[in-house]
C-alpha cells in the first residue's frame, strides 16, 4: 500500500469518532464468540473491517470463511494500543527504511518499538484470538498471513480468497 493510501486511511481514522458503526451485519458473518472480539476493536477498525467485507461482498465474495476474515483480520491490534501518531510513524519508516521496520517490528511490544510489533505480528496475534475463539482454520489462515503478499497466491483456493482480502484491504 502506497504512503498516500495510509495517509487517507489515517485522516479518515482522525474523524472517525463522529461516524457510528453500524455493527449489524458483522453480527450476521460472526459467531457470538467471534463478534464479542470484533466488537473490542476500535471504532475506527470497526468501520476499516466493515469497508472491506463491504468490498468483498459487492465483489461477489461469498465464501464465509473469507467474510470471516474481512472482518476480523485486524484484531490482533486489539492486544495492545496503537495510536493514530505511532500509525503514521509506523508507515514512515516502513516507507523510507524497511529493513528497520521489519527489526523493530520483531521483538517485544514493549517501549518505542511497540508500534512497529504491533503492525508486524498482529497477524500473528489476531489469528490465535480467532483459534481460541472458535474461528475454523480457513479464517484463521486468512488473518495469519493477510499482510504476506506472493506471486504464487493463485496457484490454491486459500491464496485466491487471501488475495482477494489483501486487495480491498490495501484499498480500503
């Protein structure tokens, strides 16, 4: 995703305190497990998720477990806080010097290089909360690995329905 792309998500994030979440139909694709989850991520993720499963469905995406994931392929980020100011930093340097995002990004949560664990292993993190939460193994894979883009995505049912999620995530 370009850095005008994060720029817009962050400026829309900034107003979405003002915009309700209309949470209805993520109640429709979601277990009460998986809901009670979703429903603890930040509004403005809440309205990031719904834009894409949006996405997906006027794409004439069906797949349950694909939906599944729409929705809740950012919860990872609700183990810990990652403000709107660390989310630009974080896009700058994954910009500018990736060899030190992805260093950062590795380690601990903890100190100044929180932000950079949080963008890096919330895949990781949102996966297993999904697994715990009753989430079928599909959906899990799905959110383990919606940052990891390949050329070979196409080659199986799980890398057509991951590229598919990866491409209205990065535009959404």
């Amino acid at each position: 995703m370009s850095a005008s792309s994060r720029l817009y998500q962050g400026l829309r994030a900034l107003g979405a305190w003002m915009r309700p979440v209309d949470d209805t139909l993520a109640a429709q694709y979601l277990s009460p497990a998986l809901f009670a989850l979703y429903r603890q991520l930040r509004r403005s993720e809440r309205q990031h998720s719904m834009r894409v499963l949006l996405a997906l469905i006027n794409k004439g995406q069906t797949h349950p477990d694909l939906l599944t994931a729409a929705l809740l392929h950012d919860v990872g980020k609700i183990r810990t806080h990652f403000w709107l100011p660390e989310k630009v930093l974080v896009v700058l340097v994954k910009a500018f010097k990736p060899q030190w995002y992805w260093r950062w990004g590795s380690g601990s949560a903890r100190g100044w290089r929180r932000p950079f664990a949080v963008s890096v292993q919330h895949p990781a993190w949102g996966a297993e909360m999904v697994a715990e939460a009753g989430g079928t193994p599909l959906a899990v894979e799905l959110i383990r690995c919606h940052q990891d883009h390949s050329d070979d995505l196409l080659q199986t049912e799980t890398g057509r329905l991951l590229a598919a999620l990866q491409a209205v995530d990065d535009l959404s």
